[in-house]
C-alpha cells in the first residue's frame, strides 16, 4: 500500500528541480507577486500542482501535509492523534498575505472529499473531533460548491467532545474562519426560521447550540475591533439582548453607536429592541446622559423615571433635567407611581425635588440665557420691518404701482416682526411702543388679534414680565384686542413651567365665553402653553367641547387640536374616545360639518395623540375605517403618520405613496409607480366600488391625497437617507400628481429639511414658486420660510427679496413673501425649528406637534391663513427653540470656553478614532449651531457632563489639566 505513495512523491520532487536554478531570488518571487499568479490558476488541479513552481520549502510543506493525510489513512489508530495534532499546528502557524489562500488550506484542497470520505468512516472518539475541526477549516475553500460546510463540521465536532472539555474558541483559528463561520451562523438560522422545525435538519445542532456559538463568535470579533460583525451576527440570530454581557469598556460606545445607527434601517419590532439594548448598556456603563436619551426616544416613561434618580451626582441630575426640559417631558413621568392616585402626590412631588432641579427641569432661566446669548452674539438690537425687507434692493420695475392693501401689508408686518424679534421682549412695534401708539390700531378686525397675540411671541418664555406687558390688553373693550391677549398668554409660556400656572388661571374660565373669538384663543392658548404636558386637570376645559353638539366644527375641532397638543404621543383613551365618538356620531347623522375645512383639526388633534407610538394607533385606525365619510380616509392617514413619524419606515411610505397614485377624478392609475400591479389593481377595485356607494361625492373626496403627501415626509424627516430618497419621490409627484398633491409637495418638502436650507432643496422650492398654480407657489414661499427658519441664510433672502418684486401685484403672494422672510431671520438667526435635537437623534414631539399643525393650515391656505386665521402660523411656536451651545460651571452660570464647530461626520464604524467634524471654526462660548453642526471642546480643562454639546451643556474642571499646563513651560 506504501509503495506506490512513495514513489508519487519523489516523482513529484524530482520534476520542478529542472528550474530551481537562483534559488533566493526564486523565493523572494514567491512570497510575492507569483502568490497571487498561483491562486489565480483553476484549484482544481491536483495534477496541474506537479508541473507548478514551488520553493523548497513550499514543497517541503507540501509533503509534509500529504504524508500526514496518508497517515489518517492508514489502519494504525495510534497515529492519528499526533498526525491530526501536526496538521493543526500546521494550518495555525501559516502566515498568509491578505490576497493569497494560506498555504496548508491550498495544498490540502485537492485532498478535502478524500477527507471527508475517510471522516464517515471513523467511529466516535475525541480523534474524530479533532478531525472533524480541522475539517470545518477545510470547508472554507469548498464554501461555494458545498454550502454551510464549515458549521456543518464544528458542530459536529463539538457533538463529539466530552462535556467536560470543550471544543476551543474559533477564534483559535483566526479571524477569516470566524468571519466565514459567522455568515454560516446566518445562513443556516434563516433557513431554519423559513422551513420551521418540523423540517429534518441538515446540520446537527439545535437552534440554541447555533446561538452559543455566535456568541463565541460575536466575542471573538468584539475583541478584535470588528463590532459591527458582531451585532449583524447577534441580529440575525436574533438574540441581540445577550451582546449587553459581551461588551466591555472599550467596545460598548461603539456597539451603541452602530446599534443606534442601525434602529432607522431595522424593521419593527427589532428597531425598538436595538434601541432598549443599547440603553441597557448605557445604564450598565453609566452612561446616564446617553441612556436618557434613547428613553426619551423610546417613550418610556419608567426608563426615563429609572435613568433620571440613577446618578448620584447632583451635578449630573442637572445636566439630565436640562435635556428633559428640551424635550419637554412632562413632569408627572418623573414621579414616583402613587398608589392611590390623587392630586395631592403632584404637589408633593414638586417639593420633594431641590429647587435647582425644578428649574432647570422648568426651563424657566431660558429666557434670561438667551437674552444674554443675544448679547453675546451682539443681536440684542431690535430690529426694524424694514431691516428685514431690504427693500431697496428689491428690483421693482420703475413707475410700477403695487396694489398692496395697507391692512394686509401691516398684516405681514406683525409677523414678521413677531418672529424676528422673538424672545428678546424689545420690539418696537409692540413692547417698546407708547400706549397710544402700539401696532395694534395700525390693524383692523381680526388683524388687532393676530397683533396683540405678537406681543407674546416678543416675550417668549419670559413669564414673569411678559403677563404684565400683555395684561393691559386682557381689559380692551375691542374683542378682537382682548382675544389676542390671552392667545399672547398661551405663547409666551410655552414650553416653560411655572409654579404659578398662570395660563391656566388666565385662559381657563374663557373658555366656556360666548364669544367665539374668545373662546378659540383661550383654547388655543392653554394647547400651546401646555404642549406635552400631559395634564389631566386640562381636560375639563377643553373635552366638552369636543363632543358638544351645539358648537360650531370650528371650536370643537380646535379643541380637539388643543388636546392634541397637550396630551401629544400619549394614546390618551378618554381624549382619544371623545374625538371618534364625535365622529362617529356626526357620520351617522350625516352632519354637514364633517364637510367643513375645519374637520382637518379634528383629525389632526386625533392623529397627534399617537404621535411616534408605531403600532399602538392599529386600534384607532380600524375604528375610522368603520365611519362611512371621506373624512375618514383623511383621518386614517393622519393617524398612521402620525404614529410612525420620524421613524423613516419604509413599508408605510410605499403605503402613503400607493394612496397618492390614484387619481380621483381622471381615470385610476396612469401614474407608474415602481409598485406591483397587482396591488394597484386592488387600490383601483376599491376605488370603483367606493366611488359607485358615493355617486356624487366623488369629485370632493381627493382631499386625503395632500396628506398622504405630507405623511410621506413625516415619516420620512427621522433619518438621512430617507430624507433625501423621499425628495425624488415628491419630484414625481409633482409631475404626475393632481392639483390637491401638487398644493402640498412643497409644504412636505419644507417639513423634510426645516431649518436646513441645502442647495438643491432651496433650487426646487425657488421652481415651485414662480408656478402657474398660485396654491402651489404660496405654499412653496412658505416652505423657503420654513427650511431657511432662523438661518438667516443669505441666498434664501435673496431669493426672497426676488419674489417680492415678482409678485408685487399679487396682495397674498406678497404677504406669503414677507412671512418667509420673517422666518427665516427667525431671532434674528438664533432660533430654529428643526424638530430634532441631541446631534438630530430625539424628535421632539411638541415641535412636530407645531410644524404639523401650521402645515395643515396651509393646505387649505385660502380657508385659514389668508383668511382670518392667520393667528395659525402661531402654532410654529411649541417648535421654536434657540439654537445654542451654553457652557454653564457647577453653580449654573456661563463660563466661556473654546469650543470647535463644525459640519457633523458621521463616524459609525469606521476605524480608529476620526474626527467626528469636518472644516470647523473654533470660537469662544456661547456660540450657535446650525442644524447640521456640531461642536466639540477644543482643549481638555474641562469635562462635560452632556454627551452631546448642544443647549445647556455643565462643566467641571478636568483635575489633570493643571499639571500638564506647567510641563509644557
């Protein structure tokens, strides 16, 4: 049997010698480019080997692993052991260029069915384990002819292995097998989950045994800086709870990272797993600011209660309410669950908390921080209508006479000087003008409404002396003045706190006024001032009014809308109960309000009540399919988008574009969408056979479009790519859409990008503007106002400043011009109202709340706000925020320091530690960030307590800082 072996082998050394004439030269060729030459050849080719160029050593290798296969042949079982022991040395020790097979694996290749032959023959014994091992080794160069080989191998050799001595890592074999074993692990688990259990497995191993070693696996890479590997692996097997025991120090930031990047991409319900494990690390690593974050984005009011009493640090505490305040959380989630729940736990509460934390959790020192802010930035100036307009660079044609109604130009006027002053309380149209002399009687009608409510937005967050500014109001005999005021009251605290509760004790009784006027503003007034509160004891002001039957759709939609605000994102039964009643109860009786412009409200307030819960609204949805009236439709898709905002779901954009591609009144489905047929063809049968039970209602019913539109850049506004994929898909619609889609395509394009004027964006909305349409083109204004708010940008005003020469003759063009224009020099470049904050990650639902609310108001621009309900564009309040970075020492007060800012880089697992912004400036604190912008500290005195540096950010002294100052000198 020996013999013959023998005699191919020394055939096989004898051939190449013929050319082994430069020895060393021949070697160095060898470890180098001819490496690759030689993998390039067919493998195949056991024979092709003996005519190929080997160096000795290569040869020596090369015997020396063929005898050792002869060995595992022969019948003396003594052998095997060490001969198996030799091979994995062997195929270990082999160092490899990064392009080429490890050698052993090459010259093993031809002789791997062989093996595997011989494997079946062995009986069961440790022997058959190693074998089965280094099989599993083998397996990699067969990957593509015999899938699955590798794992097939380690799991039976671990079969094999006694209990009490187990198999060795795999990552004793480097890091391409666990790589190659871990897209194994993937493969088989999928296939498993598809074919179920009751199919025979291929592979021996239970589902479990495939889980402990992707652990082994994900600890593997965990230590070797490949943590993404780690997490996709764990994902796929679906136990991505257990890499929370994996991580250590070093690798947990950057598994949260990337786990958190990947929540926008995951499909539910792992988006809301990824989300809780990766908090469960932070709160394990202390991480207290970062774990609070993702239970703010989670919405979960025991994790934010749990992560909020975590830290001991009083200094840390602070730095946590700050951002509580900044995403308005309300108050009540952080108490302690009372037994019996009574109003008197509330009251203990609030004492129980230190002063310090109240404020800081109130956000009442906002006002005072911005004015300085505005100081600091050199701002604080008032400025005047026509510091805005410019318009002396406005190229108006010569002797061209403008029919602009001076009312309407005055109009525009209190906005803009609402918004371009607000917050710093010293206009000089409203607060700063003489009693006789205030803006005010510059109005008429409902014009003095709109203007004494400016005087809140002017006062903004300043509680204390904007009530006494606006109480002078609250007496006028004119109504319109006096409803004004207490709208003034709602804005100017919202988003703040105070013990004193003054908007409640103002508005409260108003709104059981008979005067309508009146009564709406209050309503209003108490939804803006209590955003996001969630408080019970509002509810028996504003419910009643909901169901009422005897009031107008105007004030029962408004108060809707008001508990909507209020109780955003909370799936509040009682409220949620009402508002479908309601509905309910007009649908039957066929109420012709339901047809009202107003309903929308109605909807809307509905829709907010679920606002980011996901799956939570399913209920509520398969309530208003059963309510036979188009508003139902309307209101199905608001609530759906409004579940899912922010959370860039694909599956419900395709879902809201499907409803946009029917055309209502032309002939269903000419417009291709890259969709399937076939459910297009179900869209257009239920289509046919809805319109055949409304017969005459058909031409009325496509309102539900526009809001399809904007619930795709609802959804759509969480995350980058979407963003930007959801751009190409209105551009299509603008194409294709309807005159109701195309009104609406550049409202959504403003709730996209707001406070975020990128280039092209800008071009599409400075198109969209000078279209034939005029809805199309005011709205488009609006959106320029809304994606430029705050930012001052230059180009944007002078596309702006364009407009108003182009539309001089047209009065609500115009007028539409000059509210951009005031938006977008919002506090005079210091305020935003993009709605995500701490670096773009937490949505902020009050703001969406805002934004939504005013956009609805737009889709109907000439029913509401070029009507006169222009007080709607008040709404874009509760989504306000100043745009800064305040470094604050350890007793609260502004300590300047040198920070760098910059574009923001995305970094998620990339190697090493790069730099997280890209082209900065570095300036002293306080400074203000774009919406795109980061900041990060330029030197190492300090250390801050916020993991993002963004609004209020607490600093200590670095205690290593000093001494390494002193070595320098």
């Amino acid at each position: 049997m020996t013999n013959p072996t023998e005699f191919a082998i020394s055939v096989q050394s004898e051939d190449p010698k013929k050319k082994e004439k430069p020895e060393d030269g021949e070697k160095d060729k060898e470890e180098g480019s001819s490496k690759l030459l030689k993998d390039v050849k067919p493998k195949e080719a056991g024979k092709e080997d003996e005519g190929e160029d080997l160096s000795e050593e290569d040869l020596q290798l090369k015997n020396e692993l063929e005898m050792l296969v002869e060995r595992l042949k022969e019948s003396n079982t003594e052998l095997y052991r060490p001969a198996l022991e030799t091979l994995r040395t062997l195929i270990r020790t082999s160092t490899s260029s990064m392009t080429s097979v490890p050698k052993p694996l090459k010259f093993l290749r031809p002789h791997y069915p062989d093996l595997q032959t011989l494997y079946e023959t062995w009986p069961i014994s440790e022997d058959k384990s190693l074998f089965a091992d280094i099989l599993s080794v083998l397996a990699m160069t067969y990957s593509d002819t015999q899938p699955r080989g590798t794992l097939k191998y380690r799991l039976l050799s671990a079969s094999l292995r006694p209990t009490d001595s187990p198999l060795a890592d795999p990552g004793t074999w480097g890091h391409e097998y666990v790589r190659h074993l871990a897209a194994e692990l993937g493969d088989e688990y999928t296939t498993r989950e598809q074919e179920g259990d009751d199919a025979s497995p291929k592979l021996p191993g239970t589902i479990e045994d495939l889980r402990s070693l992707a652990k082994q696996c994900a600890t593997f890479l965990l230590g070797h800086n490949a943590e993404p590997d780690a997490v996709d692996l764990l994902e796929e097997l679906e136990i991505i709870k257990d890499i929370a025991l994996l991580v250590d120090e070093n690798t947990y930031s950057r598994v949260c990272q990337y786990m958190i990047r990947m929540v926008n991409l995951l499909p539910p319900p792992d988006d809301v797993s990824f989300l809780h494990t990766a908090h469960a690390i932070y709160v394990q690593h202390q991480r207290f600011p970062e774990a609070l974050a993702l239970a703010i984005r989670l919405g979960n009011p025991e994790l934010i209660r749990e992560d909020f009493n975590a830290p001991a640090n009083p200094l840390m505490k602070r730095q946590l309410a700050f951002l509580l305040a900044r995403a308005q959380i309300p108050l009540e989630w952080l108490h302690p669950p009372t037994e019996d729940a009574d109003g008197d736990a509330d009251v203990d509460f609030q004492e129980e908390l230190p002063e310090d934390l109240l404020e800081c959790l109130s956000n009442s020192r906002l006002s005072a921080h911005f004015r300085e802010f505005g100081k600091e930035l050199g701002v604080a100036e008032a400025k005047s209508l026509e510091d805005v307009y410019k318009s002396h660079l406005e190229n108006t044609r010569p002797g061209a006479t403008s029919n602009v109604d001076s009312a309407r130009g005055n109009l525009a006027g209190t906005f803009v000087n609402a918004f371009v002053n607000a917050g710093f309380g010293n206009d000089k149209l409203m607060v700063e003008a003489d009693e006789g002399n205030s803006w005010i009687y510059k109005n008429k009608d409902h014009g003095m409404m709109s203007a004494a409510a400016s005087l809140g937005l002017s006062l903004l967050w300043d509680t204390d002396v904007g009530l006494s500014h606006v109480d002078k109001y609250t007496y006028s005999a004119e109504e319109h003045i006096k409803a004004g005021a207490l709208f003034a009251t709602g804005i100017l605290n919202s988003g703040v706190r105070t013990e004193a509760d003054a908007a409640l004790a103002l508005l409260g009784e108003f709104t059981e006024n008979k005067s309508v006027p009146l009564k709406t503003s209050a309503i209003m007034g108490l939804g803006l001032a209590y955003a996001g509160s969630h408080r019970e004891d509002l509810l028996p002001f504003l419910l009643p009014h909901v169901a009422d039957d005897t009031v107008s759709m105007e004030i029962s939609s408004l108060a809707a809308l008001a508990l909507g605000f209020i109780f955003v994102g909370s799936e509040n039964g009682e409220v949620t109960g009402t508002i479908l009643q309601t509905l309910m109860e007009k649908a039957d009786r066929d109420d012709k309000s339901l047809d009202e412009k107003w309903a929308r409200f109605m909807a809307l307030g509905l829709g907010l009540l679920y606002l980011g819960l996901q799956d939570a609204s399913d209920a509520t949805i398969e309530t208003l399919k059963v309510i036979d009236h188009p508003l139902s439709k309307t209101a199905q898709i608001m609530v759906e988008a409004c579940s899912f905002a922010g959370s860039g779901n694909v599956l419900k954009v395709q879902a809201m574009l499907h409803h946009c591609d029917e055309h209502i009144d032309v002939t269903s489905g000419d417009k291709d969408k890259d969709k399937d047929k076939d459910k297009k063809k179900e869209e257009e049968n239920k289509d046919e056979k809805k319109d055949e039970k409304e017969g005459t209602k058909e031409k009325r019913d496509d309102s539900f479009q526009s809001f399809a539109v904007l619930a795709v850049a609802l959804i759509a506004m969480g995350e980058d790519i979407g963003a930007e994929m959801s751009l190409r898909q209105f551009n299509h619609l603008m194409h294709y859409g309807g005159p109701n889609i195309r009104k609406s395509v550049p409202l959504a394009i403003g709730l996209v990008s707001t406070s975020n004027p990128q280039l092209p964006i800008l071009d599409t909305l400075s198109k969209y503007s000078h279209d034939n349409d005029l809805a199309v083109a005011l709205n488009a204004i609006f959106a320029m106002g809304l994606v430029g708010a705050g930012t001052n940008n230059a180009r944007l005003a002078q596309m702006l400043r364009q407009l108003a020469g182009y539309y001089y003759k047209e009065p609500d063009c115009l007028f539409m011009v000059r509210i951009a224009q005031g938006l977008v020099h919002m506090g005079k470049g210091t305020i935003g109202l993009n709605p995500f904050f701490a670096d773009r990650s937490i949505m902020s639902r009050p703001a969406i709340a805002g934004l939504l609310a005013t956009i609805t108001a737009f889709t109907d621009a000439k029913g509401f706000v070029l009507d006169k309900y222009h007080w709607m564009l008040y709404f874009l309040v509760t989504a306000m925020f100043p745009r800064f970075l305040i470094t604050l020492d350890e007793e609260l007060n502004n300590i300047p320091v040198t920070v760098r800012v910059g574009q923001a880089v995305d970094v998620v697992g990339q190697a090493g530690k790069p730099r997280t912004i890209s082209g900065f400036q570095t300036h002293q604190t306080p400074v203000r960030l774009g919406t795109t912008d980061r900041a990060e500290l330029a030197t190492e005195e300090f250390i801050p307590f916020a993991n993002v540096l963004e609004g209020f950010v607490i600093l200590k002294k670095n205690p290593g800082w000093e001494k390494e100052d002193k070595m320098e000198v």
